[in-house]
C-alpha cells in the first residue's frame, strides 16, 4: 500500500477511533493533517481571543519544516496507535 493510500485509509479510521482522544492528541492530529496535506503553516497567528484558532496555528507551526511524507507517516502511526 503507497503512503498516500495509507493515509487516506488513516483519515478514514480516524472517524471512527473507539474513544474520542484528548485535547492535546487531538492537536497533533490536526496538526499532522495539517502538515501533510498543506505544508508548512502561513498565515498570521490568531489573536488572544481566539484560543482555539490559536492553539491549532501553534500546533501546526511547531511542526514547521517536516516534509509532507514524513508528516503522512507520523500521522498514520498515531492514529495505528489510538485505534489499539
């Protein structure tokens, strides 16, 4: 299977994971998505008020400079590990 399938089949699994992961996993999924499917993060920072939005652009952000497979590939591991 091509890392690409295999990340889609990830995305698939991760909707249907048997428990719902905490903030700080749900983060790196987002981020790791984010990674692999736009690169690096742009854009502005989102303001004070706006902790999410924030939250995701740092989450992102700190993944700045990981290669798009390597990102599919951390992606796919994670989501290996929560379907366990």
């Amino acid at each position: 299977m091509t890392l690409q399938a295999s990340f889609q089949a990830a995305q698939a699994a991760s909707k249907a994971l048997p428990e719902r992961p905490d903030n700080m996993t749900l983060l790196e999924i987002y981020a790791l998505y984010k990674q692999s499917t736009g690169g690096d993060v742009d854009g502005e920072r989102p303001g004070f008020t706006d902790m999410v939005g924030r939250a995701k652009y740092d989450a992102w952000a700190s993944l700045k400079g990981t290669s798009n497979d390597e990102a599919m590939q951390k992606y796919i591991d994670l989501i290996a590990d929560l379907q366990d």
